[in-house]
C-alpha cells in the first residue's frame, strides 16, 4: 500500500500543479515559462521520467536499475507513507497561499506582489520544502541507490534554484523581499 501512495504522492503534485496552471490561464495568467528562458530546463525531462518509471517500476514489480533495498523497516515504510501525505498537504496549502502568483520559471510578476502569507509566513520556499519532503518520503518508501541518488541530486538542485530565485526576487522586490528575508526562514 505504501508503495501506490508513493505513486499517487507524484501524481497528485503533477495534476494539481496543471489543475492551478489551467486556472490561471483562464484569468489570463501564462503559470508555466518551463524552458523558455532556459533550454537546459529540457535536460530535467529525461530525469524526471525515469524517476516516474523507477517508482512505478518498483511498485509494481516490474525491471528497475539498483533495485536493491537498502534496508527494510515497515515502520520506515509507513515513516515514508505519512511524510508524503505531509507533503502533499503542504504543498495543497501552498499553492492556495501563492493566490495568482503561482509560476513555474522566473517570472516577472510584480502586478500580484510578493507573497508573504500563509505557508510563506513559515517558509520563503514551502514548494520546495514539499519537493524534498516528498523524496526523503519516498525514499523511505522505496529505499534504494537510486532513490537515495535522486533524494541527494534533487536537493541540491533544489537549493541551486533556489538561489537563482533569491536573486531573481531581490532584483523584483527590492527592499521589501529583503525585510521578508530577514524574518521568514529559506526553508523551515
């Protein structure tokens, strides 16, 4: 069971990331700016498939690469289950605080102003914070190589973004994202 809640973790991220974006675009808000400025952004794709592929893979038995479970604990299992719900909570609750300022990319987006509520009061970057609670629960679903490499990969990209963003911010918001800085943690 720990296995397709792992699986519906990411799905359910994707659907509701496409579900926000298609609002959006309703109200004439262009969300996604995925590789429009940036084509190396395509170079995630590849990346991002296999790791559907390796968690579907493994949940249903099917051939996978570094397959080999680092440990097995039932109580992990479950450890891994509750932080993707977590995750997938948070993340539901951030992207009602983001309201109209939700994109995917550096984006200007001064018309909507900084968001400094809700899951933003407790972090600068909850989206984030829920990428990463999702894969460390996910590996603890699935704790292989594989899943350890992206928990690890995917940190340190995240954090690498992160940055880009801070700066990207600063030059959009001035003064204002600095104070916010100052008083609301990067991540928790």
């Amino acid at each position: 069971m720990q296995a397709y809640l792992g699986i519906a973790t990411l799905v359910a991220f994707v659907i509701l990331v496409l579900i926000r974006a298609r609002a959006l675009k309703k109200e004439g808000i262009d969300a996604i700016e995925f590789g429009n400025k940036d084509r190396k952004d395509f170079l995630l794709i590849p990346f991002v498939v296999f790791y559907f592929y390796h968690i579907t893979a493994h949940a249903f038995h099917l051939p996978i690469l570094g397959g080999q479970e680092l440990f097995y604990f039932k109580a992990v299992n479950y450890l891994g289950s509750i932080m993707c719900l977590i995750a997938l909570v948070f993340f539901v609750w951030t992207l009602l605080s983001f309201k109209k300022s939700f994109r995917v990319g550096l984006m200007d987006n001064r018309e909507q102003g900084l968001v400094t509520t809700g899951a933003f009061s407790i972090s600068r970057n909850p989206i984030y914070v829920c990428f990463i609670l999702m894969l460390v629960g996910q590996f603890l679903i699935f704790p292989n190589v594989i899943m350890l490499l992206y928990v690890l990969a995917g940190s340190l990209r995240i954090n690498k973004q992160v940055l880009k963003e801070e700066h990207f911010l600063t030059d959009q918001y001035g003064e204002a994202y600095l104070v916010y800085r100052k008083n609301v943690r990067r991540y928790l």
